[in-house]
C-alpha cells in the first residue's frame, strides 16, 4: 500500500533513480508505505511469532534522511492518513498533534 513496490523480490519504498522499472518516483521524500499480512492474525488471547528482515540502504547521493520505520499491529487495512509522512511515520495524522489518547505505543530504538 502506498509507495511500496516489489522489486527483484523486495518491498521498497524509496524508488531507484533509473528507468528500467515502472513507477520510478523521482523523489524519495515525503513517502509513505504499508506491507500487510494476506491472512488477519488473530492476537488475543493467542500469541504469534513472525520474523522478517530489513536492509538499510544509504543513497550516496542524497543528502535526505529518513525518519524510521515503524512495526504496527492494526484492526484493519485502512490506507496511511493523508500526509501522515515523516515523525507521524504513516500510522497518526498531523491533525492529532501527536495526542494519541487512545492508541498504545509502544517504542523499541536502536542506535548503531
């Protein structure tokens, strides 16, 4: 969902700079994408597992930076809030101000 694309058997967000893919999106910023499970999980009271693994790209030639990646568990498969690019990291709208009276977060940061 939104700015995800398969390539050579991958999810990206941000797209090559080259031609020889469709949907070459000529700038990187302000992107937005979501990769859901096919099949809901059902969470409660059960419990799951999953592993996944991501690479980390750095352009050479950019200075932009992004501003993280975020695992969400959800009730539903809704499309990303409108503009909710950069810090809302595709899950709250700027119209919230950040306020999430009735979300929980919760935050694992690492730092290399």
């Amino acid at each position: 969902m939104g700015s995800v694309s398969s390539i050579n058997g991958s999810l990206v967000i941000t797209q090559p700079k080259d031609n020889q893919h469709a949907n070459v999106n000529k700038s990187s910023a302000n992107l937005i994408g979501r990769v859901l499970y096919k099949t809901p999980v059902i969470a409660w009271p059960a419990s799951f597992s999953t592993t996944f693994t991501i690479k980390i790209v750095v352009d050479p030639d950019s200075a932009l930076s992004g501003d993280g990646m975020a695992f969400v568990i959800a009730q539903d498969n809704q499309p990303s809030p409108s503009q909710s690019y950069g810090s809302y990291l595709g899950i709250l709208a700027p119209s919230t101000k950040r306020e999430c009276n009735s979300k929980v977060f919760v935050n694992v940061s690492h730092i290399s």
